[in-house]
C-alpha cells in the first residue's frame, strides 16, 4: 500500500490551454474523489466515483472540467480553456465503500494534490 | 446544507504550552467527524476521527478531540505541543446518509 498518487505534482500553463491531472488510488480502494483547494481556504468537494461511475458532481465542477475513472482504477481531471480562476491545488481522495457504521471504509485518505498555476 | 467554521485561523503558542482549536458545525442529521493535518511541505494526514460511542477520541501523536453534540462542536486538544507540530489544521464533516463528501474547515494554522 502505497498511498494515493497523484501526476504532475506541479503545473504552470497559459490561460486557454487545456491540462489533465492524473490520480492513482490506494490499491482496491473503489471510490475515488477530486476536491480543489485554494490559498486560506479547505478543500472543495468536486465529484466523486465509485468503481468507474460518477455518482455526483459539485456545481462548482463547471463545463470546461471533466473527470473519468475509465477501468475503476486511476482517475484523469481534465480542465479545458483554463482560466486563472482555476489556479490551485487539486486534491485526490480514496475510500473503501462500507456500511455507516464501519469507519475505516468511511474514511477518505488524501495524495499530495498537484498545484495548477495558471498564467 | 452542511458547513463547518473553524474560527482560529492562526494560533501561536509557545513549545510545551497545551492547544484546543475549536471547530463547529451545521448539519441536521448524524455525522462523521474528522481532523486532518497539513505539515509543511507534506499531503493532508488523518489526525483523528468520530464516527459513533465515546465522545472522546484520541489519535495519532497526542492528540484528542471531544464531540458535544448539543453545542455541535469536535474541538481538538493536546495537553502539550510542540515544535513539529507546526501545521495546518482541518476538520471535516460527512453526514452519516446519503452524501459521500468531505465539507471542510477554512483550516487553522498553528
């Protein structure tokens, strides 16, 4: 058990490019979550999967940004036309599923999120 | 809707002096409760966690949180901090039913 890793790390881009993140889960863990996190503030829920379906979306998950989970394994953020709204740290999330009461598969652990600058 | 308020947003304290951070919530049902860490440098790590039974929790390095239900706050404790203890700290909400996300603290840090 490797942890949650998430690709690149770090990424500067001109404004009106697109860019993808990359998220690779704690092995067998089958849902999968992205949040978005800006200076001062906690992270922000965007969406989340379980296996390779996309049970919810934030409204803050605007049209110009799509995530997949193709094979239920890693999963891709692709952010189109970037704006420099969109500079931030964008965080990647797994969890086992599990009944309410089991809190080891209820609880969310966190990768190094990777730091989108937008120029 | 559920949120969570933190309001410290910065705390200095002197090495071996004791810490609460308080944190509040809003959401009308049953919750989980969480605390994440943010070491400089380093990914948010689980602090510690309430699902249900004690109030109390403990958890890694020293520290514990008390839920109070009737005053809808998880505030973290440690009788005596330290240095490496420098850090960002968030709690976290989850309703217990039917929402899979995280809703997040604006944070404090220490």
């Amino acid at each position: 058990d490797t942890g949650v890793s998430q690709d690149p790390r770090h990424k500067i881009t001109k404004r009106g490019q697109n860019v993808t993140f990359r998220c690779d889960p704690i092995s067998e863990h089958n849902r999968l979550y992205w949040y978005r996190q800006t200076l001062g503030q906690g992270p922000e829920f965007l969406t989340y999967f379980q296996n390779e379906a996309q049970l919810e979306k934030s409204r803050l998950l605007s049209d110009r940004f799509s995530a997949e989970r193709p094979k239920g394994s890693f999963s891709t953020l692709e952010i189109q036309r970037t704006e420099q709204g969109d500079s931030a740290m964008y965080l990647c999330a797994s969890s086992l599923v599990g009944g309410w009461r089991n809190e080891e598969k209820n609880t969310q652990y966190f990768g190094p999120g990777t730091r989108l600058t937008v120029l | 809707a559920q949120s969570v308020s933190q309001h410290n947003h910065h705390v200095i304290l002197s090495e071996a002096a004791s810490l609460e951070l308080g944190c509040n919530y809003s959401y009308g049902g049953t919750v989980n409760l969480f605390w994440y860490v943010q070491y400089p440098g380093q990914h948010l790590q689980l602090l510690l966690k309430y699902f249900s039974g004690d109030p109390l929790v403990k958890g890694i390095k020293g520290f514990e949180a008390e839920f109070i239900k009737s005053k809808f706050s998880f505030n973290l404790r440690k009788p005596s901090v330290q240095w490496s203890d420098t850090a960002e700290y968030f709690c976290a909400l989850k309703p217990n039913f039917g929402n899979e996300k995280l809703t997040f603290g604006t944070g404090t840090r220490l």
